[in-house]
C-alpha cells in the first residue's frame, strides 16, 4: 500500500516531502484493526451487517490511536486511518465526507488499499484477475474513487503491476 500510494502521489504532483510523508504514514491505515475480534477479520464468508458495522469502527479506532502523537508521520496516519475508506460520492465512512474534502492522503490510500485487497487471495475470497479490478476501478470512478485518481491509476499501470510482483 505504501508503495502504491508513493506512485499515485508522484503522479498526482504532490512534493517530494508529502509523497515521502504518505509513503512512512499510509502502513497504519489499518492500525485501528487491532481493536476488531479475529473472529470478524478472518470470517471465511461474508459479514453480518452488525459485523460489518464493528469492522467500520477501525476508522475511529486509529485515529484515537494516533491523533495526539506528535510528528508530522504519525499525525498524516491519523488522517488517513480516519479518512481511507470515505468515498467520493459521499457515501463512505465514518463521516461521510465527499469529494476534495477527503484529504488528499485519505484518497490516495483509499485507491492503494483497495488494489491490494482485491488482488490477494483472502480468507474469504480469491484474488481478483488484473480485468476485474480495472472494471472495478472503472465502475467506481466518481463513486467510491477520485477520478482524476482512477485515471492516475491506470496511467501508471505497470509501475503499480512490477510493485505487485516484487512484494506478492
């Protein structure tokens, strides 16, 4: 993830010291999962709504973690643990932010971390070919995904597909 997003920020124009910033920091997007019982985050199918909506605490839970640090890195993961699953369209979580309001880090991992996920077997899924993402990616443009984002994406393709198979 810290590497995708390295790439969609060098590529988005954001300077040396943010993409650096993004690269230390986006690791701990999921910091908050440590709060979640096993037994919802290595569910072999598909969650209750009620699991689900414990799932979504994780946001809440990182931030807490990691908004009184001090230090630039640990204060941009605070934003972005808070921030990487709010979508575009407004229909996100935990606040339901839209669009450029979603801090740009936020957008950046929400892309990153969603690649990755699909493209790795789970315990509850197989991995996603390379055209189901790209038609995901495509559907969500606007949606769950920043445009100018998704576009980013695919313009940098390979660079994304060689980060793949050097760290599977």
């Amino acid at each position: 993830v810290a590497k995708y997003s390295r790439v969609l920020a060098a590529a988005y124009g954001l300077c040396e010291d943010d993409i650096d910033m993004l690269e230390l920091a986006s690791p701990m997007h999921d910091i908050g999962k440590i709060a979640i019982p096993d037994a919802i985050l290595n569910k072999p199918g598909p969650l209750t709504p009620t699991e689900f909506e414990v799932i979504k605490t994780h946001t809440n839970i990182g931030y807490d973690m990691l908004c009184k640090a001090k230090g630039m890195v640990l204060q941009s993961a605070a934003t972005i643990a808070l921030e990487h699953h709010e979508r575009f369209d407004g229909n996100g979580y935990p606040s339901g932010k839209k669009g450029k309001d979603i801090h740009i880090f936020g957008r950046i991992v929400g892309i990153a971390d969603v690649f990755d996920a699909l493209g790795v077997e789970r315990v509850y899924k197989k991995a996603w070919t390379l055209d189901e993402i790209k038609e995901y990616f495509s559907e969500q443009r606007g949606k769950q995904f920043d445009p100018d984002l998704v576009d980013i994406f695919f313009s940098n393709i390979e660079e994304i597909l060689l980060i793949q198979s050097r760290f599977p």
